[in-house]
C-alpha cells in the first residue's frame, strides 16, 4: 500500500469523527466530549499500534499543531472551546501528513460558510466592516479579544465549526482517493 492510499484511512477516520460532530454542532452548539475523547486516545492508540512509536509522535504532534492553530482564535474570542477540542482530535486522527491539506480545506470552507451565513441574515456588509474592526483590534491589541464583537455578544452571528472541519476533511478524503486511484 503507498502512502497516499495509507492516509485515506485516518483521513476517512478524521472525516467520521467531524461528521458526527457537525450534527452536534447544528443542534445543540457543542461539541460532544463524550465523542471527542474517545475519538483522541483510539486515533492515538491505532497510530501506535500500525505505526509504532513513530506512528504515535506524529499523531500528538498533529493534534498539538491543530488544536494549537486553533486556540489561538479561542483566546482571540472567536472561536469555542469544543472546536479547539474537535481540531485537536482532527489532528490526531488525521496524522501529521494530511494535516496541511485538512487545515488549509477547513480555512476556505470556513470562509465560505461565514458569508454564506452573513448573507443568509442580511449582514454582509455589516460583518465585513466587523471584520475590519477586529482585523484593526487585533492589530493593536495583540489576542486580546474584541470587547464587542466576540462569542460572549449573544448579538453576533456564530457558525458551527464542526461543519468547515468536515468539510476539509471531506476535501482531503476525495484528494487522496482521487490521487490513489490514478
């Protein structure tokens, strides 16, 4: 089996794990820990167990880099601490060499489902001239959080993480199967 078809499964495993999330995420806006940390000690366990110690180092350190990625937007007030989570796990499941391309998928899809989102509200222009504003805070105030517009304003507009994640799972999952069947 070559590299690219050895990655489908974590990939695939990645893509589970932030599907169910999803569903979570829509209904009831949280993350499940009762799937998240399952999802951590089994993905690290396999790791271990089909790739050794070394197997094992690059799925914590796939999981410290994700979820490192992604509490940096958890201090800056724009992000929960459930995806913080579900990135985490994403990593470990995933596997270092996947990681990129899932990190990346999720970024756009992100970016995607937020204006998709602000204009489904009659807010786009609204969240664009936030988006400045907290772009601008930020640059002065380093992570601090924007004392308005952040996930404690019940007034801003919030998007279920879970469903970006999935979908740049899903990009890397087709990705390597397109790649392993050509």
């Amino acid at each position: 089996m070559d590299t690219t078809q050895q990655q489908l499964i974590p990939t695939a495993g990645a893509l589970l794990c932030a599907l169910i999330c999803s569903v979570h995420d829509v209904r009831r806006h949280r993350i499940p820990n009762f799937v998240i940390a399952p999802a951590i000690v089994v993905a690290l366990m396999l790791h271990a167990v089909y790739g050794g110690w070394r197997g094992l180092g690059n799925a914590a350190l796939a999981g410290l880099i994700a979820g490192a990625l992604a509490i940096v937007f958890w201090i800056a007030g724009g992000m929960g601490a459930g995806d913080v989570k579900l990135m985490t796990a994403i990593g470990c499941i995933a596997g270092l060499s996947p990681l990129p391309l899932v990190a990346i998928a999720t970024s756009i899809s992100a970016g995607v489902l937020a204006i998709t989102v602000s204009m489904y509200h009659g807010r786009l222009p609204e969240t664009l001239f936030n988006v400045g504003a907290i772009m601008r805070h930020h640059g002065r105030e380093g992570l601090k959080p924007h004392p308005v517009f952040n996930l404690t304003n019940p007034a801003t507009l919030r998007l279920p993480f879970a469903l970006p994640v999935a979908a740049g799972c899903l990009f890397a999952f087709c990705t390597f199967a397109l790649e392993a069947n050509s």
